[in-house]
C-alpha cells in the first residue's frame, strides 16, 4: 500500500483532545487510510455510515443511545460522515459528553458544508484534506526513475489510488466510472440540485479551460442560468475538492487584474475523462494547459499534505503579462512559470519586479519537476 503523507500527522492528532476530520473527494483514499490507522490504534471500531443500520444507530440525539450504539471503545471511526444526518452535533455530543472517546470522522462538501452552517466542531476539531494521490507518494513506493518513466500516464490518466499503476483500459474504466458515479454523488444527494444537468455542462466547460481565466458572466451566457447560479454551483464543486480555485494577486489595482479566477482540477486524469481526451501527449492540442495543472495541483497537495499555512495565487496585469502561480508567506513570494519543454529564456516581467521585492523565480518543466513536487 502507498503509504499517505498525512498519516503521521493523523496519528499524531489522535493524541490530542480533538475530533480528526478528514475531508476529501470519494475514492481518493480516505476509508483504506482510516482503516490503516485503526490497526495501529487499540480499542478501536469502524463505523461505515452510509450503512443503513448505522445511520439509524447514530442519528439520535440521545447521549445514553449514541454510547450504547458506539460502544466501549477508546478510538472510534466514522467513514463517509455526511450520510449522518446533523453529523455535526452528534460528534459535538460525543466529544463533550465522552472526552476519553477519540473520534476520527471522513467525509466530502455537505459534511463541510454543515460544520459552516452550524459550526458545532469550533475549536474541537483537527481538519485534514486528504487528494488523490501526490507525486511525492507515487515516488515514496517506487524509484524516481520508474515513476518518471510513468509520468505521461501520470497526465493523462491522473493519481487516484486505483487507477495509478493500472494498464490504459482499465484506467479509462475506472476514471470514467469515478466521474460519471462518484464525482458529484453528494452535490447531487444533498444539495438537491434543480438542474443536475447544468453541473455537467458546467464542470465540462471547466475542464477546457484550466490555465486560462475564467468568467461567470461567460459561463453564464453559454449555459443560458443566472450568474450566481454559477457562482454556486463552482463552490459546490470546490467543497467536493474536484475542483479548486485561484484568486489574481493585486497589490497594485491600477494595473493589475485583481478579481479574476483560474480553475484547476485536484486530477488530471478526471480532467481528461470529462472532456473525453485520453490521447498520447504527442497527439494533444493542450500539453501546456495539462502540464500547468499537474504542477499547481502538486504543489496545492503539498500545502494541504504538510500543513502549510501559504497564500496561492496567479498574476496578470492589463498588458497580459503574467506568472502561473504564485505562493506567499509573509510577504515573500515564490513564483513559477509552468513551462513542459521551453528554449528561451523567461524572466520575471518587470512590471511585477517593480511591485515585489521579495521573490524567487522558478521554471517548472520536464526535466526538472521532481525538485517541485517533493518535500
């Protein structure tokens, strides 16, 4: 099994007075990781909530019910939380009621979505994003060199667990299965959506557009909806973690964009399966939008595997000059320019020299990646 980077900082947040949660897509992982680590917890018990005895069991609000339903146990597992209903008040009364119970709860956007609403978890809880697969996990099992022998899978056929490593037949399958079965189950499950048709269209649209800035007002005229239906739908997918978002960096409003957007995919083999384009790299029309995605979505996976409290970003200002992606920590920003294979030299454009002071340059391309995208 590959082993997750999160892992040791699960275990390690078992020992502390707080509920773990662990947010991610489906099939990315998070019920093989939890069930890992209750093996090296003693005491412990694994609660599948979409079972339906399970979701009778526990959706009470009867302390004495819960503890009979939980039973005596010192670490307990809810795998696919957000089937529970008022799952956030129900891990509150446990936590308050039976501090010495250690409860570790998986789930996806509605589970997120009702810790906002309701917020019952404020300052009781230890949050975890768990991707699909990083880079840097894929080169923990293997040697570098294999896995860089793998790398045009890697972009056309993406990370998740059961499809990396697989032969092309049975990755298309199980991409397109995850997709068309998993990918929006929850949205379309608890949001009650009124036109599940118009999330496809809409996520489809994204994906031909990853790199590039993206206009709701666009949006909105080609799917013919309001602009904040959009704008909803887009968080909806963002509180999925299919998709993510990066604002425009703009300390200088006078020329630079400052509201603009780009969207990435977590994968981008899912990317691909949307826009029905598995073919080999020589044959595609879109290597420079696929290589920038594979790159800014290891480096979002990084921040979210170790925890780094970084601020993400692009730059454009209104003479199109631009940089990729941008992360800052206090003021310092280390820059990227996502480049597959390139002859000339890049520079920082001197329109941004003039803003920031503080910065580091990198060109990320085929034959230097790796250094990016590990630890």
């Amino acid at each position: 099994m590959i082993q997750r980077t999160i892992r040791k900082q699960i275990l390690d947040a078992c020992k502390l007075n707080k509920v773990i949660l662990i947010w991610g897509a489906r099939r990315v992982g998070k019920t093989t990781l939890v069930k890992s680590i209750i093996e090296d917890l003693p005491d412990s018990k694994y609660f599948n909530c979409e079972l339906l005895q399970n979701k009778e069991a526990l959706e009470t609000g009867n302390s004495e019910l819960l503890f009979a339903s939980i039973g005596k146990y010192k670490y307990i597992v809810f795998d696919e939380a957000q089937s529970i209903r008022n799952i956030g008040n129900i891990l509150k009364i446990i936590h308050d009621t039976f501090p010495e119970i250690k409860l570790i709860a998986t789930g996806s956007s509605s589970f997120h979505l009702k810790q906002v609403s309701g917020e019952p978890l404020t300052g009781r809880s230890r949050e975890f994003i768990m991707s699909p697969l990083s880079f840097e996990e894929a080169v923990g099992n293997e040697e570098l060199i294999t896995v860089n022998a793998k790398l045009d899978n890697i972009l056309r056929f993406g990370l998740y667990p059961e499809v990396y490593s697989n032969n092309e037949d049975f990755a298309i399958e199980e991409l397109d299965n995850i997709s068309s079965n998993y990918l929006f189950k929850d949205i379309l499950q608890f949001e009650n959506l009124k036109k599940p048709d118009l999330l496809y269209n809409l996520i489809k649209l994204l994906a031909f557009q990853i790199g590039s800035e993206v206009s709701l007002n666009e949006l909105s005229n080609k799917l013919g909806v309001h602009v904040n239906t959009i704008k909803r739908y887009i968080e909806l997918l963002e509180y999925n973690y299919v998709i993510f978002r990066l604002p425009a960096l703009s300390n200088n409003p006078r020329n630079e964009i400052g509201k603009s957007q780009k969207i990435y995919f977590y994968d981008c083999g899912i990317r691909n399966s949307l826009i029905r384009n598995f073919n080999p790299l020589n044959l595609r029309n879109d290597i420079g939008q696929l290589w920038e995605n594979f790159v800014v979505s290891e480096r979002i996976k990084m921040i979210h595997n170790y925890k780094k409290h970084l601020k993400t970003y692009f730059w454009r200002n209104y003479q199109k000059k631009e940089i990729d992606y941008v992360e800052e920590l206090n003021s310092n920003y280390e820059l990227f320019e996502c480049k597959y294979s390139y002859k000339k030299t890049i520079n920082v454009p001197k329109d941004f020299q003039n803003n920031y002071s503080n910065f580091k340059f990198n060109i990320i391309s085929r034959e230097n990646y790796w250094k990016y995208l590990m630890e």
